[in-house]
C-alpha cells in the first residue's frame, strides 16, 4: 500500500492493498477504512460482511 503523507495509520492495525484495515482484540475482529479512503470516497451505503459460524 503506497502511504500518503499527512495521513494517520497506527501501527497496531493490519492493512490491506485496497486501504482497508483489520485489528484484531480477543475474539473480535474490527474493521475499517485508511484516512486516504475516506477523504477519497463518497459516502458508504452499504457494507456487506460474510458471516462465519464457528460453532
């Protein structure tokens, strides 16, 4: 992933080619967009996740 300048990215997140991020905490996974994503792209609408059955 090419990082902007001025831009923040933690170090404790995962990031993908595609400017989104993934952290990981316990059993929980959170997910996210890089700050160059989201001063590039209009709004979201829709986010489709795909769901895992670990039961």
């Amino acid at each position: 992933m090419h990082r902007q300048r001025n831009m923040n990215y933690p170090e404790q997140l995962n990031y993908t080619t595609g400017h989104q991020w993934i952290r990981f905490e316990a059993q929980y996974a959170f997910m996210g967009i890089t700050d160059f994503a989201r001063k590039e792209l209009a709004d979201i609408i829709v986010v489709t996740i795909p769901y895992l059955n670990k039961r």
